[in-house]
C-alpha cells in the first residue's frame, strides 16, 4: 500500500471514531444553531410586520389627535400598547400622550404614560428621554426626591448631560446651589465645545459659581 493510500485510510479511521464519538452531538448542535437562526430571522420577520401595522394605527393616532377628537385618539393609543407594545410606534404614541397631558397639567397621567415607556422599551435614547421627561413631571409636582431618583437611569456618556441638567434643576428647586452647580459644571464637562444647548447650560450655571 503507498504512503499517501495508508495515510488517507488512516483518516478516514480517524473521522469514523471522532464521528462514533461525537457525531451524534455535533450533529445536535449544528441542528440547534440551525433552529435558532431560523427562529431570529422568523422573529425579525415578526417584528417588522408589527411595526408596520402599528404604523398604521400609529397614523390613526395622529389624525385623531390633530382633529382633536379625543376618545378615537385614546382608542388608537390603547391598541397600540395593548396589540402592539413592544414597538416603537407605541412608544412614540405614549410620549406624544404625556407630552398633551403634561400640557393640561394632567402630571399624574403623563407619569403614568412616561413609565409604560421605560416599562417597554429597553433602547438607550429612550430611556434617556423618558427618564428626563419623567424627571420634569415630578419637578412640577414639586416631588423632588422622586425626580432624582429618576435622573439615575443608566445611560451613555453622550446621553448623561440633559439628565446632569434636570438635576442640577431640580436641586435649584430643591434650594440646593452647590449641589446644582456641581450637577451643571458636570453636564457642560461632558458636553461638545459646539453644543447649542451649552449657552443656556452656561446661564444656568454661572450665577451659582
């Protein structure tokens, strides 16, 4: 037998044992990779047709709102978050309601409608967002310590300085000067030299230094 015919036999020896031994299980595995990849596109595929037909109630929404008929506006939010929670159309919809109920001085509502978001969404703008607009609600209920509480939102870097400014805000309310030029001086900190909001970050800063 040649050199090259032993060592081909050899392995094919060699796959038939590694086979016996673990073929079975590999076998498995690549199954279970196969499933789960067919499982995320197919949740993909989901998602995407969600967030479609919430667009559409999402549009309903907004042509009820500018028409000012309230209770078919209220009907499409609700289908929204009870058919389509998950997606960002429902979220969009939310904030948009708490933002009116903020305007009517309706806090209690807008809080309520700010926490389903954070409840829901796990996105890291939103999260932002939602804690901030919280935050205000809170701060015009004079509930200070709750508006603190939920400025601790976790966020990025990029994203810490509107919450570093409902703080430092808040502990102005709070009859706090120290402790809100501290919270202003670290927003401007980490803020761009270009950022429009650093002038008005800078007013609220300086008579506190």
């Amino acid at each position: 037998m040649a050199v090259n015919d032993f060592q081909d036999q050899e392995e094919i020896e060699n796959f038939k044992h590694f086979w016996r031994k673990y073929g079975r299980w590999a076998f498995y595995v690549l199954l279970l990779a196969a499933a789960g990849y067919l499982g995320w596109v197919l949740y993909q595929g989901h998602q995407r047709e969600q967030n479609d037909k919430a667009s559409v109630v999402f549009e309903t929404f907004i042509n009820q709102s500018r028409a000012h008929n309230e209770a078919a506006a209220k009907q499409a939010l609700l289908t929204l978050q009870q058919d389509f929670g998950n997606t960002l159309p429902a979220a969009q919809a939310t904030l948009l309601m708490a933002g009116t109920d903020f305007d009517a001085a309706k806090y209690d509502d807008a809080a309520k409608h700010l926490q389903w978001v954070q409840k829901r969404q796990k996105d890291e703008l939103l999260q932002a967002i939602t804690a901030q607009r919280l935050a205000v609600v809170y701060l015009q209920q004079q509930k200070y310590d709750d508006a603190l509480k939920a400025l601790d939102a976790k966020v990025s870097d990029d994203l810490k300085p509107v919450l570093l400014e409902t703080r430092g805000d808040v502990l102005v309310a709070q009859g706090k000067p120290k402790e809100a030029a501290a919270a202003y001086a670290a927003a401007l900190k980490l803020l761009p030299e270009d950022a429009p909001q650093r002038e008005l970050l800078q007013m609220k800063a300086d008579p506190l230094s």
